[in-house]
C-alpha cells in the first residue's frame, strides 16, 4: 500500500517540533496528528505560522547500520 508523507509541526514553547507522518489518506494522517496532539499536550501548528517556511539541513552521521539477530544496531 502506498502511503503519503505528511508533515505535522508543534510549538511546545522552547523549541518546535517536526514529525513525519506516513498515512494512506487525508483522514488517517488527522487521526494520527491528534493522536500526537494529545501524546505532545501541544496542539499541532498550520503551515500558516510559518510563512517563511523551513529549512531543513541534511546531515550525516558517521557509522553504519544493521539489522542483527538482537534487532537494530549502529556501529
């Protein structure tokens, strides 16, 4: 199943939050945003606060990872 990448932002007062969202459709992806709102106890900001928009800045981080026998593991 194909599914879309949503965005959802919150303002917690000393930073801002940024979470990826992977839904199947509009409706899923405001479910899964008012599940965060109440796990955050932060309501969920509308692009409409940013209107400069984001700069998201790529990094790397050096070292591998894999899956092993006892699950994930970074090397």
């Amino acid at each position: 199943m194909q599914k879309t990448l949503y965005l959802a932002t919150f303002d917690v007062g000393y930073t801002h939050l940024l979470h990826v969202i992977y839904a199947a459709d509009e409706d899923e992806a405001q479910q899964k945003k008012g599940d965060l709102e109440r796990e955050i106890n932060a309501p969920c900001k509308n692009l409409e606060h940013y209107p400069h928009g984001f700069r998201l800045v790529r990094s790397t981080i050096p070292g591998t990872v894999r899956l092993g026998p006892g699950g994930i593991q970074a090397i």
